[in-house]
C-alpha cells in the first residue's frame, strides 16, 4: 500500500492533497503604505511526483508568459476530475515582478534586472529580496522549472527554448516541449537558471513574441509544451495532449547581426526564415536615401529574433541568427509544427483558453 501524500506546505499555507489554491507570498510594502505580494497556486496532486515550477514576468513586461500562464490553470487537465489524477505538484507564478509589470517596465523601482540578481539576499535591495525569496518558496522545493519570456520590447522571438542541462533528463525534456527551436547556451550570471541550476534544479527557459504584446501561436506552444513536459513527467495522462509531429531543431550557438550604420532599417528576412552565408537582410538608409548600408549575414542559419524598430542606431541588433548546421529541414519543421498548433483541439476557437 503506498504512502499517503502529505499536505504541500509553502510560507504559511498548508494545502491538502487533490485540491488547487492560490496563495499570497508578502514581499514588500510600497511607499503609500500598500502591500506588495508574489501571487502562486498551487496545484497539489493526490498521487506522489516531482515539483514543477511554471514562472512568468520575471521581466515585467514580458507579457507573453502570464497568458500562458492563465491557459495552463485552465487546461481541461488541470481542471476536476482530471486534478484527481495528478501526480506530483505544479506552482504557476504568474507575476514574479509585480512592479515592472504594473509600470510595463522590464525592471523593479530600484532599476534592476530581476534576472540578473539570483539567488539575491534576505537583507539586499528589493530585487535582491524578491529574489531570496523566489529561491526560497519556490526553487528549493521544485525538482523542475519552465520559466517563460519574451524577447524586449520592439523585438520578437520565434518560439525556442532555451537550456543548460546539467543532468541529462533535462535536453529529453526541453525537446518533449516540442518548441521549434531547443538552444543549448550557457547560463548567464545571477539569473534564475544560474541559481537553480547551483541547487539542482535545470530550467527550461521558453523564449517567444515581443514585449508588451500577445501573439497567438506563441502562446498556443507555451501551453502545449509545458503540458507535454507535465505528461513525459507522467504528471498527466496523454489525453488531450498531442505529441508534436516535427522534431525540434537543435542548436548550440547563435550571434546577432547588428546594423552598420544608424537610420532607417528596411528588412527582408524575419523570423522563422532560413538565411545562408552572405545573404541581404536588409537594408539601412539615411532619411534621405542618400547613402545605404546592406545587412549581410556572416553565416548562415536560422532567424530566431529580429527588431521590430525600423529606426536603428549603428551597433543596434538586427537579427538573431541560430546555426542549424546540422541535417534539418528547417522550413518543412516550422511549417509543421505551426499548421499542428492551429488544428490543435486545445484551443478551438469558439472556446479559447
């Protein structure tokens, strides 16, 4: 006879098995004396399983993951009955950064960059604190991690996922996620990635859309993968959940194209475009058309990010060029996976998530 679970108990709160809950992490008080918390539910299964972590705008305006976010708590899976077969826990935070995202900014008050202060400190400043805390509540009691991004505002990312695995479920699972592009790339300092990984725990970091603004397929593969990673951690049943018909294209490096000259940028390629050593991008122009610089791509590969600015200074990045030197046909792979998400069952139109 197996051993019962036992309540999940995160800050003060006890939640019981089989059931789902939101709770409130108190993080600091604001200067006209209101209360500022980190918002997490909880969703706690009958059955034992690992701890998965699902984070959104931790950029504050990196919109694109709290509907992602707001999908998944409403996916038929996740929804009684279907809650009673759960195995394990999931925590969805929403909003890490309460306060970029109620003043659209990338940043807290202090100016920093959240994801460049992990593991922070109980005694730091507000972002050191915030994320003492993220670490705290959450990372030390997840064995997994899917954090969801956006590319900045005025850029866009095609769908990718982005890895350090250390432990080797970790690449198995960031290509059952089934996002177009899997992008192994080291771990950058004080970032949440860097931080967990230091405890154990390998995030997938999901990177699509622009900041500020929702795009449909993009969030459409944000809710489809992480509820793949959910079922090949046999957290979930297979019903409903499709498997993607692509493999996802691997890459291990990348590099920004950057523009040549300040002016007005005229592009010829976006993302989701394959591009070969030499070619146009585009072109920049001085308002009076009087002297052009071309855009030329030093390799080949595939466009995983470009700007969305046509007006760029010189150094500016143009486009985010990925290496698919390996035998793929990139096209046929991102054409595949989109026709999948826009037949996917999960998201009939007449009752969107």
């Amino acid at each position: 006879m197996s051993t019962p679970v036992k309540p999940f108990v995160i800050g003060a709160h006890s939640i019981a098995p089989g059931t789902r809950r939101t709770i409130d992490l108190p993080v600091s008080v604001l200067s006209d004396h209101t209360p500022v918390t980190m918002s997490v539910h909880v969703l706690h299964g009958r059955r034992p399983g690992p701890v998965l972590f699902v984070s959104a705008a931790i950029h504050g305006d990196e919109v694109i993951g709290v509907e992602i976010a707001r999908r998944l708590l409403n996916a038929p899976q996740l929804e009684a009955p279907e809650l009673e077969k759960l195995k394990g826990t999931v925590l969805v935070i929403p909003i890490v950064n309460a306060f970029g995202f109620l003043n659209h900014s990338r940043y807290l008050p202090d100016r920093r960059d959240l994801n460049r202060v992990f593991p922070g400190s109980q005694r730091g400043s507000l972002a050191g604190r915030l994320a003492h805390l993220f670490m705290t509540e959450i990372v030390n009691r997840a064995d997994y991690g899917i954090d969801l991004h956006s590319a900045a505002i005025h850029r866009t990312n095609l769908p990718q996922i982005r890895v350090s695995p250390s432990r080797p479920d970790t690449l198995t699972l960031a290509k059952a996620f089934g996002a177009p592009v899997v992008l192994t790339s080291k771990v950058r300092e004080g970032s949440l990635r860097e931080a967990a990984q230091s405890k154990g725990t390998d995030v997938l970091v999901f990177e699509a859309g622009e900041g500020l603004r929702f795009d449909e397929m993009a969030i459409r593969a944000g809710v489809s993968g992480i509820l793949r990673v959910m079922r090949a951690l046999k957290m979930v049943g297979s019903k409903g959940i499709t498997r993607p018909k692509a493999r996802s294209i691997l890459t291990k490096s990348s590099y920004w194209v950057r523009s040549p000259a300040g002016g007005l940028l005229r592009p010829f390629k976006s993302i989701g475009d394959v591009v070969e050593p030499q070619m146009l991008l585009g072109i920049v122009s001085d308002p009076f058309g009087e002297n052009e610089k071309n855009v030329i791509a030093e390799y080949g590969g595939l466009v995983v990010g470009r700007t969305n600015l046509p007006v760029v200074n010189e150094g500016d990045g143009l486009f985010h060029i990925a290496d698919v030197s390996e035998k793929y046909d990139a096209e046929l792979t991102l054409d595949s996976l989109a026709s999948q998400l826009e037949a996917d069952p999960l998201f009939d139109e007449d009752e969107i998530i």
